[in-house]
C-alpha cells in the first residue's frame, strides 16, 4: 500500500472548492433533513460523490463509506467520510464546519485528513508520522490544571430524546474550567486539540465518519482518546480526547 498525502490533500482540497461554491450560494440552496436532528444539503451529496469518485479512480483497491450514500464494497479497507461535518453552521452561513476523510486498514486508522474551506485550515496525519496543520507540525497543549483548561463539546441538534443530553456534564465541567467552547464540528474540534488550541473535548452519540480523521489526527499530535470511564480507544456515542495532563482531572466528572 503506497498512499500519497499530497495526492490526497489535492484530492480534499478539491472536494474544499466544491463545498466552498454552494457555501457562497447559500441562499439559494435548499437545506433538508434527514431526521429531525440531522441536516443535509446539496452540498453534502455533491461533496461526498465527488469523494467517492476522486478516492475510487486513484485507490480503486480500497471501500468506502460515507455519510450520505453508505458503506461500498471492500469494508475491510476503506476510505471513511464526512463530507461536511457541521452541516447546520455550514447552513447558517458560519465558517466551522469541515471535509472529513480517513482511510482504515484492518480496523487500524491509518490516514487523517481535516480540511475546513472557510478557514483555509488543513489538518492531516500519518500513523506513526506525526500530525500537520498547513504543512507545520502541531502537538497538543501543555496546560496541567484544569482549573485553567479551556474545553469543548458538543450536543445533538435535538437533545430531549436523550435521557443523558450532555447539559448535567457540561455543567459540572464548566465550573471547573477556564474557558467553554462550543463550535458545532467535532472534526474540527479533535484538531483544536491536536493544535493545542482546546485541551479536551467531549461528545456522545457521534458517528464513526464524524471522528475518524480527526481522532488520528490528535493522537498523532499527542493527545489520550478514552470514554467517559478512560478506557482507551475510539468510542463515537462517548469520546473523551484530552492533551493527556488533565485526563484524570477531568475523568471524575463525566
């Protein structure tokens, strides 16, 4: 197997420009959904049929599974996607919201890539080979005291189906951290991770295509990836990414 990052970051970046051409014509285009607490568009299924195409033509040899269209052939091997992650700010004319792109072999995340077009911001990483934002390396923070942490999360766009909705958490580690972020992409908030700009982040009741890209990508860069119990592994209905130092801190309240 002989994977190109570069190829690969042409081929997302391209997936960028298209996304970036409906966001400039947002109001012109119809937002669906696809449940009551999911949100689609044009754009999603343009993006994610270019991807499939693109990925398919150059590694013919690898499945694919997508958001929007499912999981393909060969699922032992496979590229895994969300081509646009934080649909509703992407609506909404707001710039956090990326293209998610992951290749899995064996069951093992091999390959990350996160590109928000909006921001011009493009994560990406190699098992082994450490992780990048714009071509510079990047590693999670250093804070050690939680008291002093800033942290993000996320909640589902409908949250009272669930019995455990993230606010009773939210509000116990909000009065003990500096600082609370919600930005509505949990790909993109594992790279703020990574880059050192949030020390932890939580969320439940995710999708394997919503964190796969970037849970390599923070590992790469340093950080623990755990449940709600710190049992360590990728969890997507209950992920806790942390730089590591406030990992025990912050474990005793979720």
């Amino acid at each position: 197997m002989s994977i190109s990052l570069a190829v690969l970051e042409e081929v997302v970046r391209e997936a960028g420009s298209i996304a970036m051409a409906y966001f400039n014509g947002l109001k012109s285009m119809e937002v669906n959904k696809k449940s009551p607490r999911d949100f689609v568009t044009a754009a999603d299924v343009a993006v994610e049929d270019f991807l499939k195409e693109a990925l398919a033509r150059k590694y013919p040899e690898f499945g694919f599974w997508g958001e929007e269209s499912g999981q393909s052939a060969n699922q032992t091997n496979r590229w895994i996607v969300d081509p646009i992650d934080g649909t509703h700010s992407f609506a909404r004319g707001q710039y956090f919201w990326a293209i998610s792109v992951a290749l899995e072999i064996d069951q093992e995340l091999v390959i990350g890539a996160v590109y928000a077009p909006a921001l011009n911001d493009y994560y990406c990483a190699e098992k082994g080979s450490g992780a990048w934002k714009n071509d510079l390396p990047i590693t999670v923070s250093s804070e050690c005291d939680l008291a002093e942490a800033m942290v993000a999360t996320g909640f589902a766009c409908l949250r009272s189906y669930l019995m455990d909705n993230n606010l009773q958490r939210f509000g116990r580690i909000a009065q003990n951290t500096t600082g609370q972020r919600r930005f509505g992409s949990a790909a993109l908030d594992l790279c703020l991770v990574a880059d050192g700009q949030v020390d932890a982040f939580w969320e439940q009741e995710l999708n394997l295509y919503d964190v796969a890209a970037g849970v390599l990508i923070a590992r790469e860069a340093g950080a623990t990836v755990t449940d709600f119990q710190g049992n360590e592994g990728l969890f997507p209905k209950q992920i806790l990414v942390t730089n590591g130092k406030i990992l025990n801190q912050i474990l005793p309240l979720m």
